[in-house]
C-alpha cells in the first residue's frame, strides 16, 4: 500500500472513531428539561417522549467497541501500516515474526502440516510396517532446513540430501501395498499430477505414460522419488544445423527402422539407402545418449527408440521435427509444493500402476538414476540450438 492510502484510511477510521465517540459524549451530556409527569413534552402521533437513561448492557457494548478500536490499533498493522507493525506476533518456522495475514497463514499452514506429518506416521507409516521411514524422513527434513537457512552450505549437503530421499525406497514398496496410502496417494495424483499426466495416468503426446513400465527414468521406488523430489528436463539437442534437412531425413528414417516401424502404416515402407546413412550418423551423434542399440538410458533420460511407445509420436514428419528442432519435455519438481510426505503417498500410487514383473526392460539400474543429473546442461549436449 502507498503512503499516501494508508495514511487515507487511517486518517478515515480516526476521524470515524472520534465522531462515534464525540456523539456519545454528547449524549450522555444532554439533559432536557423534564415536565411533572416525567416527559420531555414531546409527543409525536400521540406517542410521548421520556428521558431514560440508555441501558447499561448497551452502553457497556458501545464503550467496549470503542476500546477494543484501540486495542485492535496496538495489536495489528492497522494504522499507517506502513509505518506500525503492531505488537501481535506469529510462530513462521521456528521464529517469531510480526503479525501479517501472510505470516498467519504459513503459519496455520505449518501446523497442518505438523497435523498431517503426525497423522501419516501414526496411521500410514505404522499400519503399513514402514516405521523406519520416520527416522529417515525427519533427518531428510533436517537436512533440507539446513540448506535452506544457509547462505554457503557445504559442498556434500545436497549429495546427502539426495542419499536420503532414496533411502526411502524401501517403504515406498511398502506403502504400495497399502490400500489406505494408494488412496490418499491416487487423491494426490488427481489433484496435482493428472492434469499432465492424465487422470488414468497414461499420459499424452509429450507427458509420458506412467502404467507402461517404460521409463525415461527409471521404474524403480528410488527413481521414482528422485524425479517427483527435484524435477525432470529432458534434453534432445536440435539436429538440423548440426547434421542438415538430408541428415535429419536419413537419421529418422534409421530412427523408425529401430522399431521395425511397427504400426504406423502411414509411413509407408522405409526407404532402404537413407537407412542404411542414418545407422553411421546415428553412431556419431546419437548413441551417445540412447545407446548404441537404441535402448535409451536412464542416466540422460534418452527414450528407448526400439519398442513402440513413443513420447513425441512415431510418425515420420514427428520424427523428423523432434530431430530438427530438438524437444525439451519439463516435469516439475514438488519438493517445495508437496513436502516429502505427500511425495512418498503419491510416488507410491505411481509405483503401484505398472507391472512390477516387467520393470527390467529397460536395463533400469537404480544407482545410475538416483544420481541423475537435474538440467539438460548436465547431460552431454552435442547441439542445442
Ligand atoms: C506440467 C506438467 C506435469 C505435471 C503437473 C506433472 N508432470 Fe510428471 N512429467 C511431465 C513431463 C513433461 C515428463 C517427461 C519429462 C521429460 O520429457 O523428460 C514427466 C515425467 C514424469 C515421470 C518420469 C516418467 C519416466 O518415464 O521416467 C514421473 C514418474 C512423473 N512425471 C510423475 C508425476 C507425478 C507423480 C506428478 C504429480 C505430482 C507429475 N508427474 C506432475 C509433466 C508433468
Ligand atoms: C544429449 C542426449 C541426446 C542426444 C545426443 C540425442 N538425443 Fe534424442 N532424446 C534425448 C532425450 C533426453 C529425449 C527425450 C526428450 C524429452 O523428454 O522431452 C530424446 C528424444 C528423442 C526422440 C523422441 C522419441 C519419442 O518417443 O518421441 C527421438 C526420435 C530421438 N530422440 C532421436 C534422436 C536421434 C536420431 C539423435 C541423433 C541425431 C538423438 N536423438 C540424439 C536425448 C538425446
């Protein structure tokens, strides 16, 4: 608020405040000169007037506002607020700050969280035999405040911050189940994740499927955790300055010959020579990241070009755009919207959609992922323009 509107309504309630108050002065003053009978002599339609005093309880009401106007001033940012804080304060992590209504709410915010992080250990965590989640979630939070209050933190912190969110693999294969955790799990999910992903969770062109068991980044509960904790940026270079329109045309083409170009009829039938061009620039450029068999890794988050699942589509035009110009999908991080707690209910509903049998398909390797680089600049960009 600008001084200039601050000062206007402080000067407004002031000015109301004092008028009420002048009024009632004024009033309790006044004395009229009563007649035998104990009217004023005043009669309006036959109804006359006495002279009795106001009612107590009323004017104990009306003192009360008055006063309490001017408790409220002390207490609460309410005149010049600019300039006046007030002396009502609220507990925000830890420290006790002045009262705003932003700093009431994170701090009503904090204490159900407080309700819920005791709540998911009483009747989650317990119920479903994963106790040992406790321990590790609140040195996981320990950690995290650390990081956050410090201005220089040390070098290893994250690297242990990240240690622990995967120590809670473990429980999260327990959680899955846990029929009243995929409950609250599959709530989460529809709230904040279906929207991209579906409310079935089979995804759309550009936002992965999460029931096939084919993994950008891996399947497993450690994975899983890593992604939802710190956020995903795929990262497929642009190829066309790098390897032209006919070196896109020939790399694509190498591209569908993976899967067989398995059930796109609108392909048509490959065209052999651009092929067999495609297979050595794909070796030069492109192995690097989806490997040499085209399998993809889970360390670059390069999808697997052999199976038939496509994250862009398997078209040949689509095809030839994502090499052209590259493709960047985004998975938000929900540390900070989430909280540890809710991502264990939620990643433990996804871990509970596909079918764990399968979930090697995709060489997962659980180390490789649980240190998986966050940004498109760690990965080993060729290109990217
Ligand atoms: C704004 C859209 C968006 C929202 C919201 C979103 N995601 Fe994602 N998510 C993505 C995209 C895009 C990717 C693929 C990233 C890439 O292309 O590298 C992804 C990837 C993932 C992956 C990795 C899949 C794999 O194959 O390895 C998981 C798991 C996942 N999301 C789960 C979730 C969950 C759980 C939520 C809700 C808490 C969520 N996502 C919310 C867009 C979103
Ligand atoms: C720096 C690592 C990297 C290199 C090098 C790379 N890619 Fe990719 N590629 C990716 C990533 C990561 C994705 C997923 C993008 C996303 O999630 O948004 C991807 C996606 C794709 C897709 C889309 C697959 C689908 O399911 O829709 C195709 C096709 C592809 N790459 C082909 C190639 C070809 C051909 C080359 C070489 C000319 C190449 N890539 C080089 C990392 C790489």
């Amino acid at each position: 608020m600008t001084f200039f509107w601050s000062s206007w309504i402080t000067i407004l309630s002031f000015a109301c405040w004092l008028g009420i108050l002048a009024v009632l002065l004024m009033v309790l003053k006044y004395k009229p000169e009563v007649e035998e009978d104990g009217t004023t002599g005043h009669e309006y339609d036959g109804i006359r007037e006495y002279d009795k005093p106001l009612p107590k309880w009323w004017l104990v009401i009306f003192f009360g506002s008055i006063v309490w106007a001017v408790a409220y001033w002390i207490f609460f940012p309410a005149m010049f607020p600019k300039h006046w804080d007030g002396i009502a304060t609220v507990e925000v992590d830890g420290e006790t700050v002045p009262w705003t209504s932003h700093n009431e709410l994170n701090s009503e915010l904090e204490s159900n969280n407080k309700v819920f992080t005791d709540n998911f250990e009483k009747s989650i965590l317990v119920k479903a035999d994963a106790t040992d989640a406790a321990q590790t979630l609140s040195e996981l939070s320990e950690l995290q405040n650390t990081l956050k209050r410090s201005d220089n933190p040390p070098a290893d912190l994250q690297s242990k911050i990240d240690e622990k969110i995967t120590d809670l693999a473990p429980a999260i294969e327990k959680l899955a189940q846990n029929p009243n955790a995929l409950k609250v799990g599959s709530r989460l999910f529809l709230q904040n994740c279906a929207v991209c992903h579906g409310s079935n969770a089979k995804g759309a062109t550009g936002y992965p499927n999460l029931t096939d068991n084919d993994w950008l980044y891996g399947g497993e509960a450690a994975n899983l955790l890593t992604t939802l904790h710190k956020g995903r940026v795929g990262g497929m270079p642009a190829w066309r300055d790098q390897i032209g329109e006919e070196g896109v045309r020939a790399a694509s083409e190498y591209v569908l010959s993976l899967s067989d170009n398995n059930g796109h009829k609108n392909n048509g039938e490959l065209d052999k020579t651009l092929v067999a061009q495609g297979e050595s620039i794909y070796d030069a450029n492109c192995a690097l990241c989806h490997g040499k068999d085209g399998k993809g890794m889970i360390s670059t988050g390069a999808p697997n070009l052999t199976d038939n699942i496509w994250l862009y589509g398997g078209e040949r035009e689509t095809v030839r755009d994502t090499l052209r110009y590259g493709r960047a999908g985004v998975m938000p991080e929900w540390e900070t919207k989430l909280g540890n707690e809710r991502i264990m209910l939620v990643v433990s509903y996804v871990y509970s959609l596909s079918d764990r049998s399968a979930a090697t398909k995709n060489g997962a390797n659980v180390k490789a992922a649980a240190s998986m680089p966050k940004t498109a600049e760690s990965v080993p960009v060729v290109s990217s323009n």
